[in-house]
C-alpha cells in the first residue's frame, strides 16, 4: 500500500504462464498431501461472481488433471457473499474460495471472513501490477490474487475528435473551440469525488496517510495545499463555461451519458461500463488513458479490484491457494478475458494483442497502470459526501477551495469520530 492509495474505486494485459504452474504443482500432486502437511481434499469449493461461472470451467479443468482434485462453483452476487459468507462459514457450509471486491476485504477480515495468503510465491504475485497487489492488501497481509480491475478512462466520439489528446491543456484547448450551441468538448462529473480523486491525487493529495503500512486515520490530507491547487485547477473548467453546473450531482451521470449519446459530446470522463451503452446507441467510440494534468503528472484515477480470497471457514487453506494461483496464471486470466471482457491485471497480459490491439481495454489496462485502489477501510464512507459538497460549494462560487477543504476535513473527522471511534 502506498501513500498515493490512500484515497477513496480497471489493467489488463505474453501468454504462455501455464508452464510456471507446472513442475512445482506436478511434484505436489503426486503427493497426497502439500508441502506443509495439508491432506489433499476430495474437492475445492467456489463462489463466483454471478453469471461468470463459465469463464471458471476452462482453468478448473486444468487444475483437476494436475491434482486430482474437484471443483465445484456457486454463483452469488458479490454485494451478497459476506452477509452469506457470515451465515454459512458458523453452520459449516461455507466455501474455500470467494470472489469480492477489493474495498470488501477490509471489512470482511474485520469480521473473520477472509484468511491472510501465505503460501503465493514472489514469482506468482509478480505477475500482476503493484497497485492490483496493494488492493488485495489490508494491515499489510496479502488477502487475495487479483483477477479484473476497472478505473475510469478517456472515452470519445470518433465522429467529433479524431484522437485522444495527450495533455489536458491540448484538451481544453480543443473544448473552448468546440463548445458553444449545446454541444460540449469534454464533460465529466468533476464535483463527484469518485473522479475528483484522479486530479486530487495527481496534484499530490491524499485522504488517508499511511502508518506501519496501514492508513493512518488520523493523518488527512484532503484540504492540504496540493488538494487546494487541484480544486482550484478543476474550478476553472466551470468559470471558463466549459463544463456546465448543470452537470453535477445525482443527475450528473444520466445527463452526461444522455448528451454523449446524443452525439452532443465530443469526449467524456468514465468507465468501462459506459463503453456497452455508447456503442448501442451508435457511437463509434475510442478510448485511452486520461490525458496528463498541467504539471505534468498522470490523473491517477481511482481503481476498483476484484480479486480471489479464501475464506477462513476453509480448511483447505494450502490448496485454496493453489487454486486462486491457478486461474489467476497469465494463460487463464487471458482465457477469463476473452469469456467475460474483465481486464486482467496480469502486466504480460498488456502486450498480448487480445489487448493491446483491443483500443477500449488497453486503455483501460494502461490507466490502470496510474490508478490507485479505493481504501478499504470503513473510515473511507465518512469522506465522499463532505468531499463532494466541497467541490460542490467551489465550483458553483459559494466559498473558496480553502474554506471549503477546511470544511469537508472538519465534518470528516468528526463523523470518524463519532462512528468509528477515531481521534
């Protein structure tokens, strides 16, 4: 985990991995035990996400003819496997393997869900970008392998902007020629922190500072000076009429989507899960990494992480692990690809042409590379509203980016405070 995590939530990316999980795995599996005595089981038990379960199917056959051993999956909608996980693990029916969320994990282990991995070698977990691995972390022990990632990207309208600009002032540039009758160069939901956080954290904020490789509560950075410079940077897109107030707040995200798909939009700020929509709605679309801030640095967007953990209700903890180590291989995390479109964090992965000449998810995989996880802590639920009335307050003239920074510091930590015990 590191500093430029510490605020608030996709990457992807030379094939030929299967061999690693090879002569290791092959000696274990003759064995009818693991290397530190675990007795192999009759079978594994999963859940999945829901409707994924078949891009399961090709990497748990690999696994079942090397070890002999079953799996068998559930499918479970993931905003619903803690509260089952908490059910089943007392009446002894819950799985060895889940799949959640990375700002699920912190919570999860809090209540004795989710068991620390210590069995993945260096030579696995480096096959995946650092910031996918500090997703994966809490207090500093690795709760899971990560398996898809999704992080907001520069999306545009091929008939309006012939390419992506690199620099946001190039940007801008563009969007003051071609701004006017309705129709807007570039709109994003600035004041939503969710996507304030990539120029805040590119400026050099953060929320949470880190202690003993842990967020440290008690250290915010929201209205420092580098939070101060970016809120002031992201006003002037306001004052210069080229992103209207109109755009903000609960309806922000229906009016932005509406007007792109109106072909009104030139570009737009947001997700992978955008790119289904637009292109139904017969807009030809490209994609890329979010154009660098003024001073030179990435807009380092929030990531969102899904990874692999195993449940602390197992009791085939070892060979959990070599599961999730399994179907995370560059091989079957390519193979997850092609089933279900989730950009793998699997760094080989971003030269392999069924991503780099994929234009919607190399950009993903590529901003990815500059996008932090979002903390997961529960501390981090105290800081959107305060964060995003703040950008609120500055960009429709109410107070200046210090008063109003000051402010949202002052409500978050009293509301840390008075919900979680905090200092």
């Amino acid at each position: 985990m590191k500093k430029a995590l510490s605020v608030l939530m996709t990457s992807a990316l030379t094939v030929g991995m299967l061999a690693a999980c090879g002569p290791q795995d092959e000696e274990t599996s003759t064995s009818p035990a693991s290397g530190n005595g675990e007795e192999k089981p009759e079978k594994l038990v999963v859940w999945e996400d829901k409707d994924k379960g078949p891009a399961l199917d090709y990497a748990i056959k690999s696994f079942e003819k090397e070890h002999g051993i079953k799996v068998e999956y559930k499918e479970v909608e993931t905003t619903k496997i803690q509260e089952q996980l908490a059910l089943d693990g007392p009446a002894g029916t819950a799985p060895d393997v889940v799949t959640i969320p990375h700002d699920n994990i912190g919570p999860a282990v809090t209540k004795g869900l989710l068991t620390e991995l210590t069995t993945i070698s260096d030579e696995s977990t480096s096959r995946f970008s650092e910031s996918s691995l500090d997703a994966m972390t809490f207090d500093g022990k690795l709760y899971g392998l990560p398996k898809a990632t999704e992080t907001p990207v520069f999306i545009y309208n091929k008939a309006l902007m012939s390419e992506a600009p690199a620099t946001m002032d190039e940007l801008k540039t563009f969007a003051t020629d071609f701004t006017k009758g309705g129709n807007y160069g570039f709109l994003a939901l600035l004041d939503n922190y969710y996507f304030a956080h990539g120029f805040l954290n590119g400026y050099g904020s953060y929320v949470f500072g880190e202690k003993d490789g842990s967020f440290d509560t008690a250290d915010l950075g929201v209205n420092s000076a580098e939070a101060i410079e970016a809120v002031d940077y992201i006003s002037t897109w306001y004052k210069d009429k080229l992103l209207p107030n109109g755009i903000i707040g609960e309806n922000g995200g229906s009016a932005l989507d509406g007007l792109f798909n109106e072909g009104k939009v030139a570009s737009v700020m947001n997700g992978p899960w955008a790119f289904q929509g637009y292109t139904a709605a017969g807009i030809e679309i490209g994609a890329a990494p979010m154009p660098t801030l003024p001073n030179g640095e990435p807009v380092k967007t929030f990531m969102g992480v899904k990874g692999w953990n195993v449940t602390s209700f197992s009791t085939n903890k070892e060979w959990a692990e070599k599961f999730i180590d399994h179907i995370t291989s560059d091989e079957n995390a390519k193979k997850r690809f092609e089933l279900t479109q989730e950009i793998p964090p699997n760094t080989a992965l971003l030269e392999d042409p069924i991503i780099k000449d994929n234009e919607l998810a190399s950009a993903v995989a590529l901003q990815s590379q500059n996008a932090v996880p979002m903390p997961s802590i529960p501390e981090m639920s105290e800081v959107w509203a305060p964060m995003q009335s703040a950008i609120q307050t500055v960009i429709t003239g109410k107070a200046d980016s210090k008063k109003a920074l000051d402010q949202a510091r002052g409500t978050i930590e009293e509301n840390i405070k008075a919900n979680h015990g905090g200092k």
